[in-house]
C-alpha cells in the first residue's frame, strides 16, 4: 500500500486529483491549508507528497523547506501556477522532485506519480522489516515480536533516521538537528535521554553508541 498525500485548497482540483491517483494498493489523503498539511504530516508518514505552492495560508514551499531541513527525503511533486516560474525554480532548489504546472492534465501528473513511486524505496521505505521488529511508518504501528510498542513522536523521527541509515554512524549534532527540527533550543542532553528511552522500549535493538560521534543502527542484524 502506497500513501500518497495531497495538499491542495481548490477543493474540485484536490478531490479529481485524488480520484485520479486512488487504487487498490494506493491511499490519497488529503488536506486544504498550509496548517492542515503540517498537522497531517506531524502524525505519519507518507510515500509521497502533492504539495500545492499557493495556499490560503502561506505556501507550499515553506512547507518543502521545513521537511528538507528536518531531513526528510520524502519525494515531493510541486503543483504551480502557469505564470509563477520563480516558483519551480525555488521549489526545485529547496529539493522538490518534480513539478506540473497548472492547468495539468491528470494522465501526466498520473504518469510523475508512477515515476516518483518506482524511484522511491532506496532504503527509505515506510515499512522496515527488521527481526523481530516491525516499524510500520505510515500507520505508526511499531510492534517487537508481534507485540506493539508505543513510541512518542520524538523518538520515532529519531528511529526512522536510525533505521533508514542502518549501518551509518549519525552524529549528535545531525540528530538533534533533524529529530527537533533546527535543534537551536534543545539541551543534548535530550538526544541521549530519547535513545535510551528507545532502547528500554525496543529491548536488544542494534543502537550503538559510538563515542565521541553519535549513534548508528547495526546493519545485518
Ligand atoms: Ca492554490
């Protein structure tokens, strides 16, 4: 099952879009502001992101900015206006994937769509499957042994950057950076409280500490 997430205000554009884009293994979910789309995105994870640049309430691009700077990869499609081609090269810069301007037909967004899911899955995947656990992203089910385990939403930005770079070394810095979002305003202390709080929780999971530097998930196990 792939999730896709649409951001767009004009409602009959976001509902034939999100018509187009549904099917048996895809789920669109969909929201209308800028604040709408940064709550939507606070609470999961999504294969991929429809990001409208004009919203009521800001614009698409601080949005892409947020997530790029938190480090997330997620690939992102930009819908633009015709006549706004600062717009696509901004977008682009701040690390958009790909763009169609407005007015689009839905067979060619249909098409980047299907590009942006078949390039997707190069060690980020909202599904990691790492015996015996089941990190589930997208729904947020995280299980060890089959049995749940609660994470707070701290701790799963801090799991996910682990797992989706398993066998890397993180530094400190780049974690604190990424799981609180600028990292300015954060005590260190907090990232070594978050890693043994994941570590009481996911007993024998592979977090090495690694001093000096940071923390890595070990690949191969
Ligand atoms: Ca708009």
């Amino acid at each position: 099952m792939k999730r896709i997430f649409l951001l767009e205000d004009d409602e009959a554009l976001r509902r034939g879009v999100a018509m187009a884009l549904e099917g048996p293994e895809r789920r669109v979910e969909q929201a209308g502001s800028l604040r709408q789309g940064e709550k939507r995105l606070e609470e999961g994870w999504f294969d991929l992101l429809i990001l409208d640049v004009g919203l009521p309430d800001g614009s698409g691009l601080e949005l892409l900015r947020r997530l790029r700077r938190a480090g997330d990869r997620t690939p992102v499609i930009l819908l633009t206006a015709n006549d706004l081609e600062t717009d696509v090269v901004a977008g682009l810069e701040l690390g958009a994937d790909d763009y169609v301007t407005k007015p689009f037909s839905l067979a060619v967004l249909r098409a980047r769509v299907n590009s942006q899911l078949r390039r997707e899955g190069d060690g980020q995947s909202l599904v990691v499957e790492l015996p015996p656990f089941r990190f589930d992203f997208g729904s947020m089910a995280f299980t060890r042994a089959g049995r749940g385990v609660e994470l707070s939403k701290t701790e799963q930005r801090l799991l996910k950057l682990l797992v989706d770079n398993r066998g890397q070394v993180l530094r400190r810095e780049l974690l604190l950076e990424r799981v609180w979002d600028g990292g300015d305003f954060v005590d260190e202390n907090a990232l070594s409280v978050a890693v043994r709080r994941l570590r009481a929780k996911l007993e024998d999971a592979p977090i090495r500490t690694v001093y000096g530097l940071g923390y890595t998930w070990e690949a191969g196990t």
